[in-house]
C-alpha cells in the first residue's frame, strides 16, 4: 500500500517497523548528506500531508476491496466520494517543485485512483449486472406469486411450478463467471443464500400444504388459538419470503423475529391438557416458526470471507481432494492405455470415490452441489472410458450385422477421441479443441448415417453409441466452460 511506497522513494525499505540490516546501516554511515536529506523530506509539510492522505487511503481500502453492490447504491456513493476528496487533497500538495516530492504526490493520485477504478470496474462488471438481473427476475417472480397477493389479502400462489422456476434462476446463478475477484464472489455469494432460503421457505409450504388441514375448533379451545397462530404465520412466510428478496419495505429481520418468538411463547403457554393429537398439532406449528426464524440471520450473510470465499469451505475441500484423487487416476489409466496394457482397471477404486463424493455435505449451496456434481462426471468419464475400452477387447467381429460392425468401428474412434477429452487441458478458443469437437461431430454424423436394417441389437447399440459421443462432447464441454465455486 501507501506506506510501502513511501518508505521505499527515500532508500529505506518497508520493514514493518524493523532495525534495518547491517548493510543498510553501513550504507547509511557512508552518505551521510544522503541520510540528512531523506530525513528533510520526509519531515517537509507536503510528505506528511501525503502520509496523512495515505492513512484515509487505507481505512477506505477494505471497504473498497470488499464492495459488491451497484454504483446507485449508498455505500458507493459514499466510498466514491471520499476517494473523491483525497484525490483533490493530493492535487493541492505543494511540492515546491521539488523531484522527490513530485513522485511521492503522483504515486498517492495513482494509488487513489486504482482505487477508484477498482471500485466501478466491480460495480459495473458484466458478471456483477448478471448477478443484479438474476436477483431482478427471482424478486419479481416471487413478488407476483407471493408478496404481491398477499398484500391485497388474496392467497399466495405457492406451488411446485414456483420451487421449479427458483431452481432454475439459482442454477443460472451458479453459472456466473467471477474471476476470483472477492466483490463478484462475495455478490453471487448474497444472491444464491437468498433465493435458496426462499426456495427453502417455498418448498417448506407445498410440503405443509399436502399435510391434513388444521384440527376444528370444537376439538378443543387450544386448537382455535392454534389456528390463529397458524394464519399469523402465514403471513410471517410472505414477509420473510420479501425481506430475503428485498421487497420488504420498511419491514426488518429483527421485527419478524421478535413476531416470530412471540408466537412461540403463545403456543408454549397453552394448556392442551395432555392430548396426543393436539400436542402433534402444536408442535408442527413451532417447527414451522423454527423453520423461519432460521433464516432470518441473513441480512449479514456474505460478510465473512469464510463463506463466501468457498476455496476455504471442508466439502470443496473434500471436493478437491477427491479431484486430485481422480486426476492421478486418469493419468495412470491413459498412460496404460498408450501402452495397449489393459491391467490397470481401477474401477473399485473409482466407485469408491463416487460413494466419498455423494457423502459430501452441500448444505444446500449450489456452488458446492455443481462442484460436487463435476467431480462425479469426470469420475463417471472414466469408467464409462474403461468400460468401452474392455468392451472393445472382447468383441468377436465375426459374429456380428454388418450395421452392428459399423457402429462398433465408430465406438473405436469415440474410445479415441475420449482419451483426447480425457487428457485434454486447454481453452476453447485452441486448435486442438476445435478439432476434437468436430472429430466427435463427425462419429455422430457417422451414427445417424448407419442404416439398423431392422436388427434390434444395432438399433440399441447405435442409440448407446450416439449418447456416448454426447456425453464424450458435455465432458469436454465441462472441462472448458470456466466455471468456478
């Protein structure tokens, strides 16, 4: 930062505040005049005003670093026009005309303005408008499902269409490229937690909605103190579901929660007088409040590094353990394979990876179940790769349709250009990958131009052969998009 330039325009090297070495103070006991004159600038008015400027650099600089919102809102403004201010500040210190303090005052504009720059760069990033018009449609979807109808005091429409069409904008979300800059990372990281709570709450009530309806009042005077509970709660859904979407109004977390517990001691008060039927009734309610009340901790979600940087999280961990696992297989299976040796077929081994990988807690973040879910495929890439390959050495050509023979020499190749996909570790924009894809097109083209002739195992065969060559193209397709956690 500041201080490191500072302290190295005058020769003393940024030490954190320690003795300098033995060199250095030789140095030092050699040019006298030298030290005396580095000691004036740094006492001269203009190096200390830099050096003041330098410190509200530096407050401002995790606030900068950590940004993830719109240059509209608030907390942009405000970091823009501070950084605003010290640019000026700097621009009017004298420099007297003096070389060194000239350098010193350019380094604290540029360093200001990198600031500046990183800050609307995050804001305006085609990722972090991605991010917003994704939150854009899940607010609206859910706005006109839920919010909306609630408010003019109809019935949400709360269905398993709604759940499907979150799932959707939540798997889009994951897609969004961040680059590893922690504003874009810390944003898709808000986003996700909040549509997958609502997700949460909304699948929470079409599992309710399939439950017996509510005990009648005449069972016993509880169960109507019960019931009124149970419409406040209702309400309490929608409110949550447009606190987490931003639709909220003036309404708070700390406001529903304090409703929510409320309605808690009212149902704890009650005397059901040891009924089985109605005690089951009462705690089915308070798990419904509990449901809710767990979610209400997000306003300050995404503001620990922990999680939202998921490089740190122990199921990615334990992810990419099992990768790494699955990366010195697959070498050891295509160099057996250069070789014509057959003997190394470490399928148990791989299907125990599989068993660790659906063991992995996702705690439902969708991040961590799409890095999961890759792990699988490149696993399954290579069993499905081994499979072919002893599939292929123990076919009898002579037994066989002459349909059947043309679809087995297209499986040859697709073995083939498999262990490409397989080895394959470029971009898409590389020769190498654009010829693998079209070699792969070509077997399919290949496919559909052979003619089954009525025989029914063809048929099957060609039909296995044509989803093997997509699978062999998704893979490849995976291994190239840039995703990441």
């Amino acid at each position: 930062m500041a201080v490191r330039w500072l302290c190295s325009l005058f020769g003393k090297p940024f030490d954190g505040g320690k003795r300098m070495d033995h060199g250095a103070q030789q140095h030092q006991q050699h040019h006298p005049m030298e030290q005396q004159q580095q000691s004036y600038h740094q006492q001269h008015p203009a190096m200390m005003r830099l050096y003041e400027v330098q410190k509200e650099v530096q407050s401002l600089g995790s606030a900068v670093c950590t940004f993830s919102g719109l240059q509209h809102d608030r907390d942009y403004k405000r970091v823009e026009r501070e950084l605003t201010r010290l640019l000026l500040e700097v621009d009017k210190v004298d420099t007297e005309g003096k070389p060194e303090l000239q350098g010193a005052r350019k380094r604290a504009a540029q360093e200001v303005e990198g600031l500046l720059r990183y800050l609307e760069e995050n804001a305006t990033h085609p990722s972090r408008i991605a991010i917003e018009d994704l939150s854009n449609e899940a607010r609206q979807l859910v706005d006109d499902r839920v919010v909306a109808p609630q408010r003019s005091g109809g019935v949400a429409e709360i269905n398993d269409e709604l759940v499907d069409a979150l799932q959707e904008i939540i798997l889009r979300l994951t897609q969004v490229k961040t680059e590893g800059r922690v504003p874009l990372r810390k944003a898709r990281y808000r986003a996700l937690t909040r549509m997958c709570a609502v997700q949460d709450v909304v699948e929470g009530r079409t599992q309710q909605q399939t439950l017996s309806l509510p005990l009648s009042g005449e069972t016993h005077e509880a169960v109507n103190l019960i019931n009124q509970v149970m419409v406040k709660v209702s309400v309490a859904r929608s409110q949550l579901v447009a606190l987490l979407m931003g639709l909220s109004g003036r309404d708070s977390c700390a406001h529903l929660s304090r409703i929510l517990t409320e309605m808690q001691v009212e149902l704890d008060a009650l005397d059901v007088s040891g009924n089985a039927a109605i005690r089951n009734y009462r705690k089915q309610v308070v798990e419904e409040i509990n449901g809710l009340l767990k979610h209400l901790d997000l306003e300050g979600e995404g503001e620990d590094t922990r999680r939202y940087d998921l490089g740190q999280n122990n199921s990615i961990r334990e992810i990419e353990a099992v990768r790494a696992h699955v990366f010195h297989l697959r070498e050891g299976v295509l160099r057996h394979c250069m070789m014509g040796d057959l003997s190394f077929r470490p399928k148990a081994e791989l299907q125990s990876l599989l068993t660790h990988l659906d063991q992995v807690d996702t705690a439902k973040n969708p991040c961590i179940r799409e890095a999961r879910r890759r792990a699988v495929v490149e696993v399954q890439a290579i069993i499905t790769f081994l499979d072919l390959r002893e599939a292929l050495a123990r076919r009898q050509p002579g037994t066989e349709h002459p349909a059947h023979r043309a679809v087995w020499l297209v499986l040859g190749s697709l073995s083939d250009l498999q262990a490409q996909a397989l080895g394959f570790d470029g971009k898409r924009v590389e020769k190498s990958y654009m010829m693998l894809e079209e070699l792969l097109t070509k077997q399919l083209l290949a496919l559909d131009a052979v003619d089954p002739q009525g025989d029914e195992t063809t048929k099957m065969a060609r039909k296995q052969a044509v989803k093997f060559a997509q699978n062999i193209l998704n893979y490849l397709d995976m291994k190239t998009d840039g995703w990441e956690y």
